[in-house]
C-alpha cells in the first residue's frame, strides 16, 4: 500500500487559514478542508485531531502572522505615530485581490462563533486584546519619544485606533467606493498624527 505524501505542517496551516478566513468556521465542511489541504480526512484527523483545533492553529498563526508584521513596520519607523498612520492609509491601497481586503479574521470569528462555539471565541478575544496590547506598545514609544504628552493613556488610544482599523476593514470587507476608502483611511491616519505634540 503507497504510504500518503508528507506535509508540509506551515502551508496546510496556511491553506487552512485563508479557507477558514473566507468562510467561516460554521460554512467550511470536511469537503472545504480536503481540497484546500490536498489531505484525506483521515489525515487531517490524524494531524490536527479536530476541525476546532485545526481552526484553532489557524487562528494562531493568523495572529501571529499579524502581529510579526505590526511589530516589524514600528520597528522600522523613526516614528511610532507616522507609522501607525501610515499603517492605515496602507489597508485602503491594499491591491483588490489582497486576502487582508476582508473584515479581520478575528472580528469575523467572533461574530460566528460568539454564541456557538466560547473556545474560539475566546481564543479570538485573546488576540484581539494581545493586538491591542502591541498597538499600545507603539503609542507608549511615541510618549518615549516625546510625540505625545507624558499624560496620555497609550491603551485607550489604542482601544480606539483597533475600533477605527476595524471599521475600516470592514468598508474593505463590503467592497467600499475606492475613493471613499481613501478617504476614509485618510481622515483616521490624520486624526493619528494630530495627536502629535
């Protein structure tokens, strides 16, 4: 009997990620799962153990993915608050066929499985607020770098910066006038940069 052809753990996940991302938790069946993964059910049980700790992993490395490359881009800046504006200006010239010209996986997770599913609905409020924890962070360097006064409350900033890039992947999600996302992206970025000392 042929043995099944090794896999490759980071692309299944990855290929999980964007399924599960599109359709949902609840809408992607066994039959979503084969033809992304190229894997048998078997396989994917044997693997994975479930489809909720398969959707799961690929919550994580949703986050993780969108974490690594927030933490990079204000890495790079000489300045926390240009890059955080520059960061939304960037979502509204995302190229049409971008995956990240949806809602949040997280957001959209929590809104399928709010009521049905508390595991992963957890697990989503887990990263948004770790999100939200990295978005602070980048406020705290523009308080260390004297762009904001020393009084500001960095998580309540960025509470509301999370809210707006919600909002604004959402006008993504539902297929927003181009024009009208700019600016929209552009009126966020600017009330950013007015905070500004």
């Amino acid at each position: 009997m042929a043995r099944a052809a090794p896999y490759d753990r980071d692309k299944t996940l990855t290929a999980a990620m964007s399924l599960f991302w599109d359709k949902g938790y609840h809408a992607t069946s066994l039959k979503d799962l084969e033809a992304a993964l190229e894997m048998k059910p078997g396989s994917i049980y044997a693997a994975f153990k479930s489809k909720e700790n398969l959707y799961l992993l690929a919550l994580d490395k949703y986050f993780e993915t969108s974490r690594g490359l927030f933490r990079k881009m204000i890495a790079q800046a000489d300045s926390p608050l240009s890059a955080l504006a520059d960061h939304l200006r960037a979502f509204a010239s995302l190229p049409t066929e971008d995956a990240a010209r949806q809602a949040c996986m997280l957001t959209k997770t929590i809104v399928d499985t709010r009521s049905t599913d508390a595991v992963i609905a957890d697990r989503s409020r887990a990263h948004l607020q770790s999100m939200r924890i990295e978005i602070a962070k980048a406020f705290e360097a523009a308080i260390a770098l004297r762009e904001l006064p020393a009084e500001t409350d960095p998580i309540r900033l960025a509470r509301r910066y999370q809210a707006n890039l919600t909002a604004l992947r959402l006008e993504l999600h539902q297929g927003t006038d181009q024009a009208e996302l700019n600016d929209l992206a552009e009126d966020m970025a600017r009330e950013v940069e007015a905070l500004r000392l």
